[in-house]
C-alpha cells in the first residue's frame, strides 16, 4: 500500500530515434524535435524532446512500476519547464501527497528533473486509481 510523503524515483533518456518515433506515432513532427539543422537556429540551438514524451514516462512507472499493475491514470497537471534533450539523463520523482482509501486514489507530485544539473524540467501533479495498491 502507498503512503504518504512516499517517494518512487525512475531514471530514464530518450534516444534521437525514439524521439523521431514518437513524432511519427503522434503526426508532431515539429522540426524544432526531429531536424538537427532547423533546431540549431532556435533558441535550443538542438533539438529537444516533445514535452508529452518526456511526460509519457509518469504512464509507464504508474501503470508497471508505481504503485504498478491495475493502476488507472486519472489526471495530471504539467508545467514544462526546460526543454529537454535526447541522450540525456533524467530523473522522474513521485511523491505521494495525498491518500484517499476509501477511493483508492492518490495524488502524486511528479517532477523530472536533469541528474547532470539538477535543474527542474517538468513539473506537475497526478491522481491515480488502484483498488489494490492504494
């Protein structure tokens, strides 16, 4: 069962290919994502990845790591912060801030922040569902 101040972290990077990937699944095929060219005259000066892929790992550590199987994804809140970029690495945190049993929800902080500068990149707020877990 999860509790409380309770915290999950998640180390993750994202590839050039994956990011190009998920430009191809999604039809955002935003050069300032995909061309290295076209990136390099922005203010990023290279691409960056697509915030809702770097948002997309808060599914997959809800839905298999944390709290894990059974887990319905029910809101989430998001502020980009700084862009992120491919090859990088990356740390997801969950803190959990509430706990409502008698719905089995729980409302978790969820922020990813760059593990070389510590900077904050992502930051927001989730409720989840498991009648198991939580």
């Amino acid at each position: 069962m999860i509790e409380v101040n309770q915290v999950y972290t998640h180390d993750f990077q994202f590839s050039q290919e994956e990011v190009n990937r998920f430009a191809e699944v999604t039809g955002d095929k935003n050069p300032v994502h995909t061309n290295a060219e076209y990136a390099a005259k922005t203010m990023f000066k290279r691409p960056i990845m697509h915030g809702m892929l770097s948002a997309s790992l808060f599914s997959k550590v809800f839905g298999t790591l944390f709290p894990g199987e059974g887990t319905i994804y029910l809101k989430q809140t998001l502020n980009f912060l700084k862009p992120m970029y491919v090859d990088t690495q990356y740390e997801a945190v969950f803190t959990v801030k509430e706990v409502l049993k008698d719905k089995h929800r729980a409302i978790v902080e969820t922020v990813i922040k760059d593990k070389t500068t510590g900077n904050l990149c992502t930051s927001g707020e989730a409720t989840v569902l498991n009648t198991e877990k939580i």
